[in-house]
C-alpha cells in the first residue's frame, strides 16, 4: 500500500489541480484449497483483507466526504544541470586519467 500512495503523489505532483477521493474498506475473501490425496475434502478459509480505494479527478468531486482532498497546484520541477566536461572548465592541462588501476 506504501508504494501506491507514493506513486498517488507523484501523479498529483506531476499532472497538478487534481481533486483526489480515497476510501478505506475491508471485505471477505475465501481461500479454497483442493486435496492433492484422494480421501480429503477441500478446506475454504475466510480471510479479511483491507482494501484502499483513491480516485484522481480534474474535475470536483464531493468535498463533504471524510476522504476528499482538495487539488495543489503542479509542481515546478527545475531543469537537471548537465555536468561541463574538464576542456569546458577551462582546464586544459589536466592530464585524463582513467579510474582504473590499469593507468599506473
């Protein structure tokens, strides 16, 4: 559940003005599991499982409700530097040397 509100966010960082909803339930679900001898009847096993419900919207949704969130404005993410080589430093005679142990 941690990744998918991480990524809810992303999605609301990136797109922008997003009215969001979420829902928290749990429901039954049944395991059935089928004998591998003859002789044996097959086992069910009612389990509760929670389950997390968010819908993302543009357009508004209802405000009164306990999950409702209001829209943040896009985030402005700022344009990744490239990083200059050593000649576009200025940096001439700095020898390239190689990381490796080869070099020495």
């Amino acid at each position: 559940m941690v990744k998918a509100l991480i990524l809810i966010e992303l999605i609301k960082r990136r797109i922008g003005d997003l009215h969001q909803l979420n829902k928290i339930h749990s429901m039954t679900v049944v395991d059935v599991f089928q004998p591998t001898e003859e002789g044996f009847e097959q086992v069910e096993q009612p389990r509760r499982v929670t389950c997390f419900d968010c819908i993302l919207s543009k357009l508004p949704l209802d405000n009164a409700d306990v999950g409702y969130q209001t829209p943040e404005p896009k985030e402005d993410r700022p344009h990744r530097s490239v990083k200059k080589s050593s000649t576009e430093d200025g940096d001439e005679d700095t020898p390239n040397r190689s990381k490796g142990m080869r070099g020495r």
